[in-house]
C-alpha cells in the first residue's frame, strides 16, 4: 500500500539495525527509548518474540519507522508497560505528514484496532492520526513531569518555592559527609541491590529477565555515550544509585535505589538534587523524571506532562 509516494513494507525488528541507525541519526523528536538497542533489549529479555515492524519508503530511501504489530487485528506499540514510558514513530522530519498519513491510510484500508500509547501528546503522531482517522480516541494516559533547567544553579534555586529551597538546601547541609561518582554499566549490580532494599515492589519488579534487560540498556548506552548512573558515598558506602539517560540536552531519570538505612539523610531527594546541579553545570536543558506523578517530582519543580492513548 502507498500513500502520497510512500510505501509501507513490514520486515523483522532483528533485520532492521543498519537502516534504523541511519534514519535515527536524522531523524525529528528522537530519544534513547526510539533507539534500535532499546528495542532490541525489549525484545530480546522481555519479548522474545522478533516482531515485525512497519516502515516507510520512497524508493529505496527509509522515511520512517512504526515500532508496531498487529495483535488481534490491532495495532500495538512494541512495548513492555512495565519499561515503556513513552513510545512514538520516527521519522525523518521532511516527511512527518506524508508519513502519518500513509500509516493512517493502512489502518483505514484494513480496518484495524488502535492501542497506541504512551504518546506525548504534543507528538504529530497524537496531533495528525487522529486528524487522518475519523473514528480514533485520544484518551489521556500518563503523567511526566519534567524540569526546563536555566543556565546555572543560584537561577534554579530562584526559580522554586522559597519552602522547597530552604528544604533542598537544608537536606543538602545535612547529608554533607556524601558524595557522588560516575559509576559504569559494570555497577548495575549495584543498583539491583539498593531497589530491592528500598522498596518491596521494585524487589518483586527485578525478576531475571527484568535484570537482564537492564543490564543490556546499560551496556549498550554505555557505548553510545548515553547511560549516566550516578552513585552517592557516605565514606566508603553506597547509599543511592540514578539510573538515568543523557540525550541531546536532556537528562532521563528512569530508575533509582538508595540504602534504606541512611533514610535520616534523605539519600534519594540528596543525589536527585545534586545530579540536578550538574546537569545544568553541563548545559543540560531539561530533566525528564519519566512516568510517574509522584510528589517529589513536583517539590523539585517539575512541570505537568501528560502521555496520551491512541485508541480505535
């Protein structure tokens, strides 16, 4: 099927490395969770199943990539809830409309279900397919908050509350004795131990194949140049672990576990805040705390993001 000189073919998410590296490298709106190693850790440890993929050509020149499948007569992302914060299409941005109305075309044609989510909802995905589909839903999804970080750390203080600055610094003063190092892929142990020991349901969460999964993101982004795991001290101890991502400006924060037993120092909100502070000492521009409206997100000033559900 075509649409405005763009073809859809279907291939193996295995099959497609080469040419989705290519159009990664050009293509709009791109994060670490749209990379081929995302999905291939995806699919790999939590799958296991080699889907086939949409994507779209003019010619011989890749356009853009659906990480979609039908299930059921329905389109789903590629996608595992417990581990997908956001997902999306990729494209290369001289085509964006062509693209999605192509694929809005395909599901017209073979009358197909839509379960499309999460997307953001400033995403021309949510904003055109529903426009090209006269029966699709956009249904709100989840919250991620995230943080437009200025150009040094006094105007960050500024820009929050004047309880939420005396709090931040008060806690800073306190767990005075830390600090903080970059750790390696290699260490990812160690943050398997501290989220077990900090919360019941991330202990429950770390299944094998869940550990493994990690483990590869890990790899992987470590080679890429994106993985930033952050570790906080007290003396020789480690107390906390960020497991983040760094792309193009922008800081993921997608995990985390501290010790328990150094509570009284507020491990988490201490390594949160001083991560915060380097991001922006390195000219970050935001910090993305991911899936979640929990309210320690908000005390460091997040902003309120939602995700949205494509549904037909």
């Amino acid at each position: 099927m075509s649409n405005h000189t763009v073809q859809l073919k279907t291939n193996r998410l295995a099959a497609c490395r080469d040419v989705w590296h290519r159009l990664f490298q050009r293509a709009a709106r791109i994060s670490p969770f749209l990379s081929y190693e995302w999905f291939s850790a995806l699919d790999h440890h939590l799958l296991q199943r080699s889907p086939e993929i949409i994507m779209f050509w003019r010619d011989d020149t890749l356009l853009g990539i659906a990480p979609v499948e039908v299930i059921d007569d329905t389109l789903v992302f590629i996608a595992d809830e417990r581990v997908t914060d956001r997902c999306d299409i990729i494209c290369d941005p001289s085509c964006t409309q062509e693209i999605i109305a192509a694929f809005a075309s395909m599901i017209v044609h073979d009358d197909l279900g839509v379960r499309l989510f999460p997307v953001e909802e400033d995403s021309p995905l949510a904003q055109l397919l529903p426009a090209n589909v006269q029966d699709m839903q956009v249904e709100h999804s989840d919250v991620c908050p995230f943080i437009r970080l200025p150009g040094s750390w006094d105007g960050y203080l500024d820009s929050i509350s004047g309880k939420l600055r005396h709090e931040l610094r008060r806690k800073l003063r306190k767990a005075d004795a830390t600090t903080s190092a970059t750790l390696t892929g290699k260490d990812i142990t160690a943050l398997f131990d501290l989220m077990a020991a900090s919360d019941q349901n991330k202990k429950r969460f770390l299944s094998p194949e869940m550990r493994d999964f990690f483990k590869t993101v890990a790899a992987s982004f470590e080679l890429l140049g994106w993985l930033r795991l952050r570790g906080t001290y007290l003396s020789d101890a480690l107390i906390s672990i960020l497991f983040s991502f760094q792309f193009q400006g922008t800081v993921y924060l997608y995990n985390s576990g501290f010790d328990p037993k150094t509570a009284h120092l507020s491990p988490g909100i201490v390594s949160i805040c001083r991560d915060i502070q380097e991001a922006i000492e390195a000219g970050i521009t935001h910090y993305d705390f991911l899936r979640g409206g929990e309210k320690y997100k908000y005390r460091f000033g997040a902003e309120r993001r939602n995700t949205v559900r494509l549904v037909r």
